[in-house]
C-alpha cells in the first residue's frame, strides 16, 4: 500500500532521539485525546520522554485517562502498533514493562524502513517535513519520497533568511521574490513527488487576486514587521504567493497537496477557515493545477466530495481521516464512492513523523477499508471481485499513476551527487538544521 501523506522523521534525528517503548505507542496524535481527557501536559511530556524512568510509572500516570478514550481511533491506532511491533494485547503497566525490557524497535540505523516496509506493508512513503531544503537522503533510493513545502509562503510569512540562505540571493523586492519561488520549484521539482501547504493552520483558506502593486507594499510591511504584521499585510502576500505556487505546480506538473479541515494539537480550530469550499476561487482561478485536498476536510468532507466531483483538477486524500473517526471515514468513502470519479481519491496517509504509529495507522485503514468494501458488497452495489480490483486500485495503482511514480522512483533511484550538480540542482538540498517533530506537523 501507498503511502501519500507522512512527517516521516530524518534518519538521523530519529536514531538520536532513541526511543522506548512508550515513546513508539505514544508520540503521536493520540496524545491530543489525552489531552483533552484532562491528562497534564507536564503528564504527557514525560510518557513519551525516554528520559523520563521508568515505563511502568509513565503509563499508570495516565492510564486513567487511556481508559477514557479506548474506543477513539487515535487510541485504536495505537493498540494496533502495541501488538504489531511488540506483541501487546492489552496495554498495562507491566505489559509496557516487558516490553521495554526486549525493545526490538530502540532508534537504529535502518530503522525507519524496516518498521515502514516489511511491518507497516508499505510501498513508499510521501514525506512533508514542514520545511526546506529537501534532504541529501532522498538521493539513491525510491522509498523515502518528499514534497517541496511552501507553507511560509502560502502563509503570506515567507521565511527570508531561509530562502536567502539556501539560494544566496537577497529578496529585497516582489520581484526577487517571485524569482525565487520559480528557483525552488526549478531546482526541485526533479526530485519532489509534490508541493505540500499547511496555510490553514495560519490562515483562512479563502483565496482572492491581488494587484502585484498591492503584493509589493504589503512584502515590505511583512518584512520590516516580521510576526508583527497585520493580518490584512499577511493575507495579501499570502494570496499573492498562492497564484505563483498554483502557476509553479502547474510548469512543473507537480500536485499541490493543501491542508483542510481539523487540526492537529488542542484548544485551537477556528472550523470555518479549514472548509475545503473556501478553496473555490483558487481551484477555479487555476485550472492547468492539480489540487489535492487533504484529510476529507473533516468535519465539513461533504463539500470535499462536491470539489472532487465538480472540478476536473481536484482530488482528495484520505490521509490521517482513518485516525481521526474510522467510522466517518468510512462513511465518507462511500458516498465519494457513489458520488465522485475513482481515479481522483486516495485512500491512505498516516501523517506521522514517528513510523512506529504509521504501523498502527496503516493496519487501521486497511481494516476499515475492508469493512467499507465488505458493505458494499452486501448491499449489492459491488460483486467480491469488483471490491478487489477496486482495493488494488485505491491501494496502489492510482497513487502509482497520478504522481507517476514509476519514473520519479527511477529519478530518485538513480540520483548521485554528481548528476544533481550536473544539473546545477544542488542549492535544492541541504542538512536539516532540526527534526521533523520539532517544526511542527499538520
């Protein structure tokens, strides 16, 4: 199976970060439900802090609250992991315990694809590291496939010492600054599977025109003011640089993966600036782009079926969706089912920097994509062995085809340092000053 959509973390950092048992079950989004619960932050910090003693402890510190939310799917997600990677049926304190004592999972080199592959079943994975430059490690190999992320931009915040470090030229004017968009994408494109924005995490989604003379004004009232710039300031450069990424991905043939619907984390989700119907402008403004509308929009997926259905370059990524409610997205892919093309949907992303919790989401999906088909065929809208081609498609074949994956693998497969430079690409790449957990994940 296919995965579109991970924060899949930097070998490196995630061989430094030596994690323990507790720390694969649970530094992922099941803490956000504990959270909400009534668990402590301070009480979370520590269950997934391998720093932090004993295993057994940590979890009784919080197992009050695991009891309370046993049948969320953040929480089936993780009972999936505990009994895939460790052999756990039922999460106790001294389940952990034993556990821990024989981890076969401790942060080593070769790690990552080991869980990600031969556990998780997965044929690669689409990898947002909410940042740039794109990693040396992408080089010489076809499973760790990234997106070039545009978020800062998209944002109306680009983040100028970045940019300028990683292309040793000054933004000093909209020009340049649009210069520099087109030079990310050309120096990127060879090697990035996508374009990836989170924008709605700092904005609405909602997209209007703007003047360059506009775009030009509000640049320098970003830049003197930096994250003191009003909101009016942001949203004018923001759109701006959307129609400039929108006109990038479609030179380059790249789909544009856009965040919507619920976010990540606790106490923040203003729900009308995360509706994929406030994409309609920027889809309809921008026809030669291919859009992928991510998350199923939850809780508003309805409006991301009429998007898929209505508009010939939208597609939708159930990524993360199985995760949130398993039972809505079920739901959901039916009536997409029954309503939109099938070549426009993809069914699995476990957007987790950790690969320990993509084994649990990835196990999640392929049991309710399952029950979903299974109901289809008995009601009679679907024969068995419609489901299975139908199962083979959304699992593998589609994604294949709509990122054409075959030759960027070949691209990818057979990258050297030298052919990058050959191609004078290497101002694309770069070492991570930091992990992908600690910029963030949406």
């Amino acid at each position: 199976m296919c995965s579109t959509h991970e924060h899949t973390e930097y070998e490196h950092y995630y061989c430094a970060s030596k994690p323990d048992v507790l720390t694969q079950l649970f530094d992922n989004y099941v803490v956000h439900d504990l959270q909400s619960a009534g668990a402590a932050e301070e009480q979370l910090a520590a269950l997934i802090d391998p720093g932090s003693g004993d295993v057994g402890k940590r979890f009784r510190d919080i197992q009050s609250y695991w009891n309370n939310i046993q049948h969320t799917g953040y929480a089936e997600a993780v009972k999936l992991t505990a009994r895939h990677l460790f052999s756990i049926d039922q999460l106790t304190p001294d389940t952990v315990t034993t556990a821990q004592q024989s981890n076969p999972y401790p942060g080593t080199e070769g790690e990552r694809l080991t869980i990600l592959k031969d556990v998780a079943g997965l044929d690669h994975v689409q990898i947002d590291t909410n940042s740039r430059p794109l990693p040396h490690e992408i080089i010489g190999q076809d499973f760790f496939l990234y997106d070039l992320n545009m978020f800062d931009f998209a944002a109306g915040n680009p983040d100028f010492n970045q940019i300028e470090h990683q292309l040793g030229e000054k933004i000093g004017s909209l020009e340049s600054l649009e210069a520099a968009i087109g030079t990310l994408f050309a120096i990127s494109s060879r090697y990035a599977v996508a374009v990836k924005t989170q924008h709605a995490y700092a904005r609405t989604l909602k997209w209007s025109p703007r003047s360059n003379e506009d775009a030009a004004l509000a640049l320098q009232k970003v830049r003197q003011a930096r994250s003191g710039a009003s909101e009016a300031d942001r949203l004018c450069l923001g759109d701006w640089c959307l129609s400039r990424i929108a006109e990038q991905c479609a030179a380059h043939n790249l789909p544009w993966k856009i965040h919507t619907g619920y976010f990540a984390k606790n106490n923040f989700m203003p729900t009308e600036n995360l509706r994929a119907g406030n994409l309609d402008g920027l889809i309809r403004a921008n026809p030669r782009t291919r859009f992928v509308l991510m998350h199923i929009a939850y809780p508003h997926s309805d409006e991301m079926i009429a998007l898929a259905k209505h508009y010939a370059n939208v597609s939708v990524d159930m990524c993360w969706a199985w995760s949130i409610n398993p039972l809505h997205a079920s739901d959901f892919l039916r009536r997409y089912m029954h309503a939109a093309p099938k070549n426009k949907l993809f069914i699995f992303g476990g957007d987790a920097h950790l690969p320990a919790a993509s084994v649990g989401y990835s196990y999640q999906c392929r049991d309710w994509f399952g029950r979903t088909l299974q109901k289809e065929i008995s009601e009679g809208f679907l024969a068995e062995n419609q489901a299975i081609d139908l199962a083979r498609f959304f699992m593998a074949d589609n994604p294949y085809d709509y990122y054409d994956l075959t030759s960027k693998k070949d691209t990818l497969r057979s990258a050297t340092a030298e052919i990058v430079k050959a191609h004078g690409h290497e101002k694309a790449f770069g070492f991570p000053p930091k992990g992908i957990r600690d910029s963030g994940k949406a």
